[in-house]
C-alpha cells in the first residue's frame, strides 16, 4: 500500500507558522527589539498544545512590561532579576530575547573562565585519575580530602555555569542564538518558555567516579542543558540541543569507561510535571531525557506528565525518553539513529504509562525494531501508527510491543492505560514524520 499525504503536510505546515496567541501587551516603546521579534517573543502556548497546556495554560513572560535583549552572562542574569543565587524565585514576568552566543564561563569582566579557575585549590585530574584507579583504591566510592575538593570544585561551577530561571519567564533565541557551557535550571519555577535556542555543550569540569554504577563503573557529571524540576507549564520549542565540537564519542576514556562530562539534554525530574517539548532537535549525545530521575513510589506518583512531539532524536544512544510513573506522550517524532553505542529508544520505567504513536524511527545497520523499548521496571506502553525503516529496507509499519515481546521476557503489556487528549492540531501519519520534522525541528527554523 502507497502512503502520500501531501495534503496533509502542507497542514502541518501552515499550522507551524501560525503564532500562537499574542499576549495583549504594551508596545516596548524605544526598546531595542523590533517589533515581529516582540510579537514572537511574547508568543503563549497554543491552547491544547500538550500537557504543559493543562488547565491555566503557558504563557510565560508574555505579560512582561518590557522586553530585554542580552548578550552576555552577565546580561541574562540581570534580565532574570540581577542576581543568580536568587533568580530562582523572581516571579515578575520577564521576557529575555538572546542574540549571539552566550557562554556559561564568562566572568563578570567578560573573560572566559577555564575549568581551573573554578578547581578549588586541592582538587586536581591529576591526581583524581592516581588516587581512585579501581587498581589501587577498589571498586568502592572515592572518599577522603580529594573527593572533598572534587565536590567543592563542582559547587564553584555551580554558581557560574547554572542559570536560575525563576517562574514567568520567556527566553527566546535570535537567528543564530546560542548558550553554550551552561545549563538552564528551572526548578520550583512554574510557567517558563523556551524557544529558538541553541543548547551547546553544557559540560561538567568535575565528573565524579561512581564504580558502583553498572559492572564496570562510571563516569557521572551533573549538568543537563536544561533541567526541570519541581515546576509545571514549562513549553520546550524549536531549539537544537548539541554537544558541538565536544560530543560524547570524543571523551578520554579513564578507568576503562568513557569520561562522561555531560548529563541529559532535557531531564525533568523531581514532580516536575506539564512539559511540552515540541519541534527540538537533540543531536549526537548520550542520555538525552530522563522523565524522572527515581524509582522510589512517593511524590513523583500522578506527576511527571510530558508531551513530546515533532522533535529529531538524531544520532543519540538512550533516553529518548527514559520514563517512569508520568503519562508521557510522544507522537510525531522523528527517530534517526545510528548503531554506533545506540541503547534504546523509549525507557519503559516504573509505573510509567507511555502512549508511542505515529513516530517515525529509521535505524542504521546493527539496530532492529525489537531493540527500541527497554523495560526498565514497567509493565505496559501503548504503542500504535509507528513506523520503522531500518538499514536497506523499505518504511513499514511497526508493533513495536510485538517486536520487542518476540526477542525478550517479560513481555510488556500493549495499554498504558490511558489515551492523549492534549494534542494541538493535526496528527500526522508516520511516514511522512521524516519530512516534516527534518525540515522543521530545531532552531533557526522559525519566520523570525
Ligand atoms: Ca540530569
Ligand atoms: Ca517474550
């Protein structure tokens, strides 16, 4: 049978690049930011759009008196209230417009910092690598004055490299924005856009040696390019999350396991619950996005409710998403993934209840059907429309539960016990994903 909906993505199209409601706002007379920036700057999220449309909606900074453009760490500090170790709870709405590149390093006189200036005193690589080699101190968590020093270390790249994102906010890109080295945190902040960004390489000058992670240990670092915790109605949108010129592939490998730097690309954990992440573009990293971040029954239950759509998972190994307890949505995305260390597609986690419809997945040589949900503790994904095209073969439709109960046990159940209502606009069938989301996720694709 011959799939051609032409029609149908010229919908989708058009749905794209109709604003969503323009917040009545006053005009931002003599700022710096013309006015169809201003217009798409103070864009809310289109009602139904997922879950972070929920009850009172997204409207992040949108009511904001006036509109900041910045340049500079110490620029997107000041917009998001002046100072970084209480931003966090500044809940005036604010709308922050990026141009250019900002880096996580720079210090207040504009310099770029390096990992050593942020090193406390006793800490050094050096002599991190010499003190915990399993060969001489065991495969038992490093302890002692080094490790000490190691997690003061992490605290002084804390304060610089993560941003507090307080409640109310927008942050939009220009063409071309990036913030690279730095990670986004919005915890206990509720209503938070973002949009139009580049996410470059938030990376961690401190991993930490966990040789209890796994049979043969780990590398671990802290920092996620963004993070959402504690928080709801937080809209993802048309940014690129990259590791640049630092992938993952290109780390040392020490005690014989990768020297992992970076953590996830979007992680929303801790009862953060209402996200949707939509038309992103994850390139090339490792763990991509933990929806939940423990296996404990506790305040996580009826929480962590996340819908992704029309998002590009390319070339990236797990986490796409790994899930546990939310009702998590994800439809319309565009799995292009490569064998290279690939791991799985979907993390099948406790008490989770993911509904997979019409995704596209096209799977390089070495990756089958069977390998794209793991059972990490679930008991059942609804699964339905999806599409695989794996290496030399034709797109065909997909049981994904079926492919992957044939090669393992226990079998996972088909119901996830629940059926998306939050949905914005036309649900696109599988095969033309590809198309849509190739051509429109990501940053820099906007009318801007
Ligand atoms: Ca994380
Ligand atoms: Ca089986």
């Amino acid at each position: 049978m011959r799939h051609r909906f032409p029609g149908a993505a010229l919908v989708a199209l058009s749905l794209l690049v109709t604003p969503g409601a323009a917040a009545a706002a006053p005009a931002d007379a003599g700022g710096p930011v013309p006015r169809p920036v201003e217009r798409f700057a103070r864009q809310t999220l289109p009602a139904g759009d997922g879950w972070a449309a929920d009850g009172v909606g997204t409207t992040g900074g949108s009511a904001a008196d006036q509109v900041h453009l910045v340049r500079t760490r110490a620029e997107l500090v000041d917009a998001l209230g002046g100072d970084n170790a209480t931003n966090r709870t500044n809940a005036t709405p604010k709308v922050i417009v990026v141009d250019g590149v900002i880096d996580g390093f720079e210090a207040a006189d504009g310099g770029l910092l390096g990992c050593a200036d942020l090193a406390d005193p006793e800490y050094s690589q050096a002599a991190y690598l010499t003190a915990y080699d399993p060969a001489v101190w065991g495969m038992v968590p490093p302890t002692g004055p080094l490790e000490a020093a190691r997690v003061r270390s992490v605290a002084n790249q804390t304060k610089q490299t993560q941003i507090n994102v307080g409640p109310n906010t927008t942050i939009v890109g220009l063409r071309g924005a990036t913030l690279t080295g730095l990670t986004l945190m919005i915890d206990t902040a509720n209503n938070v856009i973002l949009r139009n960004l580049t996410f470059d390489d938030a990376r961690d000058c401190f991993p930490a040696w966990s040789p209890t992670d796994g049979t043969t240990g780990n590398w671990n670092s802290q920092y996620d390019q963004v993070s959402v915790r504690r928080s709801e109605h937080v809209w993802v949108d048309h940014n690129t999350f990259t590791d640049g010129d630092n992938p993952d592939s290109a780390q040392p490998v020490y005690f014989g396991r990768p020297y992992q730097v970076h953590d996830g690309s979007l992680d929303i954990t801790h009862t953060a619950s209402l996200v949707t992440a939509s038309y992103n573009r994850f390139v090339g990293r490792d763990k991509l996005m933990l929806i939940g971040s423990s296996n404990t029954v506790g305040p996580d239950v009826g929480r962590l409710k996340v819908t992704l759509h029309h998002n590009m998972f390319d070339r990236v190994l797990q986490r796409l998403p790994r899930v546990r307890f939310g009702q998590v949505d994800v439809y319309n995305n565009w799995y292009r993934l490569s064998g290279e260390g690939f791991e799985y597609a979907v993390g099948v986690g406790v008490q989770s209840a993911a509904y997979v419809e019409n995704n596209h997945f096209t799977l390089a040589a070495g990756i089958a059907a069977e390998d794209l949900l793991y059972d990490w503790g679930g008991t059942a994904v609804t699964t339905r429309g999806n599409w695989v095209r794996a290496d030399g073969d034709r797109a065909r439709p997909v049981d994904l539960v079926a492919a992957y109960n044939a090669t393992h046990d226990p079998d996972l159940g088909t119901d996830a016990g629940w059926t998306p209502a939050l949905r914005h606009g036309q649900v696109l069938p599988a095969p033309l994903v590809p198309l849509v989301v190739g051509a429109l996720a990501g940053a820099n694709r906007l009318p801007l």
